[in-house]
C-alpha cells in the first residue's frame, strides 16, 4: 500500500522495535551493556559508506540514545497491563478518510459499483484516444488538504494525491478509471465543454467529489505545504485542538461536533478502548511539536505520567479534525 504514509511510518516503528528486541536478545546473552553500548556508539560514529546496509548500525542519533536507554531502564509495571491496549490503538486509533489518502481496500462488502464501470474482478483496461484522456488532464480539489493531479503520460494517465507517489489509473470505459494498486475507481463528468469539470472517487463503498480547479491553486497549495514541511512550522491551530480533543476524551465526551465524520464514527466505536488506554498512560504532562509530515500531518510527542506517545493531527480550514493518529514510543 504504497500511498498509505501512516503505514510506512508504522513499518519504520516496527523495525525500530526489532532492533530493541534485537538488544535485548543480545543483552540476555550474557553480553555486558556498556560494552555493548560503546561498541553502537563507537560503530555509529564511524559514518562508514558502508553503514546503510546494516539495519542496527544505520538509526539516527536519537534513536541510538533511545536504545542505549531502553537497555539500562528496568520495565514500568504498567507496561505488561498495557500492552495489549497499546498496540490496539497504535492500529486503531487512525482516521485515514477519502480526503487525506485513496482509503484502505476493502475486504468485506464489495465497494458500489459506479454507473457504467465494470463489476470488481471483471476490469479489464481499455486504449482510449489520446482526445479524450485529455479532456481529464488536470488538478482537481478533493478536500482542503487534499488535491488529485492528473496527467497524460502517452496513452495513459497518471494520478497523483497530494503528498502521495504518482499512480497510473486504467480506462475501463470512456469516462471511468480504475487503479490497481488498490481497489479504488474513478469517474469523470461530461458537461459538453471539453474539460472534466469534476470527477468521483468511488472506494470502499463511498463517493469523495472532487471539483476542477485552476492549476494555479493546487500549485500554490503544493508550494504552502513544501514550505511547511521544509521550515517545520506547526499548523498554529493544531496543538491547542490536540489539547482539546485529548482533554475531551479524557472526560469521556469527545468533541464530535469538532471532527470530520469518519474520525467521529472511528473514535466513538472505539471510545472504550481508548478510556482504558488514557487510564492507564495518566494524565498529560507535556506536549511537544515534533515536525510536519509529507501530508501535512502535524506530529506531537505527548508526555504522559506513564509513558508517551506520538500523535499526529490535520485539520481542516474551518479548523476540524479530519485526522488523527497516535502510537507508543519507547
């Protein structure tokens, strides 16, 4: 799932996981720990041409200390209580709707078939005249945080979400496209003018519009974010929300009324879960900015009395939350 930029964050959590586990197989071996910990230093500091291809030697400084620290810090009690919470909500607490990324396959009930597309399963890819790809060349607005770019490579047509890598969508009609990396579909509209001027996400049984808009605007809405990520600049909105919204939760009446309905419905079916989880992590003690995503996802490390964690938020223009995810660190 190449576009799903929670999941590739998760898959660098979970190889940071195994060289702990990795440390500590070392460790029970009979190995002394500060020999152990001055020989990754020592290797660390090296910066071999080399280092790269060694997955244990290749970890940023931080997370060296982290490692080191993990070493000679004895477990919390709280941990072995936990744990089974903590890795739920590290999967669970995440709201990834229509509006910040092409929505995970579905595996259950069978997405709605648009009109005039090709049942799941029978797709099959068609040519279409390089006159009519080009009447759907062109950057439409999904959300405020989110635009689709597409254009004309040949014969084909590639799309590309914002933050996201480059896809190409196949014809499976004159109007109607579909990926194959995911089970997703899109259609076009025809209003007789030469131009699409809007199209339809079609996935996991929802219909995200999106409307054509001037190239200018998604371009300087790519220019905003860059800038964004580059100078590492918080939303000057999110964290007094995440605040908000963790304080609400905490007294167990989430503010629905201030989420997009995906992340509503997600955090009211999993409320208990994340109760328990809140319980037993105690009271915040800090948060603090910790960068910009790809997206545009801002990160904070919120500080618990027993443990922190890292939560990521988006919101919308009007100052919604339209995401919201967090996971354990060490």
């Amino acid at each position: 799932m190449p576009w799903n930029l929670p999941l590739w964050w998760q898959l660098r959590r979970l190889r940071y996981a195994i060289e702990v586990d990795c440390d500590a197989r070392v460790l029970r071996g009979g190995l002394d720990p500060t020999h152990y910990g001055e020989t990754l230093i020592s290797v660390g500091e090296r910066q071999s041409a080399y280092v790269g291809a060694v997955a244990a030697m290749s970890e940023s400084k931080s997370f060296l200390e982290e490692r080191i620290r993990i070493m000679i810090s004895k477990p919390l009690r709280w941990r072995h209580a936990g744990i089974a919470a903590l890795g739920a909500l590290s999967l669970g607490l995440t709201a990834l709707a229509a509006q910040v990324s092409p929505p995970n396959v579905r595996t259950v009930d069978a997405p709605a078939t648009p009109a005039g597309a090709q049942k799941p399963g029978e797709r099959v890819a068609i040519k279409l005249p390089a006159a009519t790809l080009d009447r759907y060349v062109g950057d439409y607005k999904m959300t405020d945080q989110m635009y689709v770019n597409v254009k004309r490579d040949g014969d084909t047509l590639i799309a590309k979400l914002t933050g996201q890598v480059p896809y190409e969508i196949y014809a499976e009609s004159e109007d109607h496209f579909f990926w194959k990396i995911v089970d997703a579909q899109i259609s076009f509209a025809n209003d007789g003018s030469g131009k699409a001027p809007s199209a339809v996400l079609h996935q996991g049984g929802r219909d995200t519009p999106m409307s054509r808009v001037d190239s200018t605007e998604a371009a300087q809405h790519e220019t905003e974010l860059q800038a964004r990520i580059q100078s590492g600049t918080a939303d000057p909105r999110s964290e007094a929300m995440l605040r908000k919204t963790i304080a609400a939760i905490d007294s167990g009446n989430p503010n629905y009324g201030e989420m997009e309905p995906l992340l509503a419905d997600a955090v009211r079916n999993q409320l208990p879960m994340i109760l328990s989880l809140h319980k037993t992590l105690g009271p915040v003690t800090s948060i603090k900015f910790d960068g910009v995503g790809e997206a545009g996802w801002d990160s904070y490390i919120v500080q618990h009395t027993n443990g922190r964690m890292q939560t990521r938020i988006i919101l919308t223009k009007e100052g919604k939350v339209a995401g919201l995810m967090t996971t354990q660190l060490p």
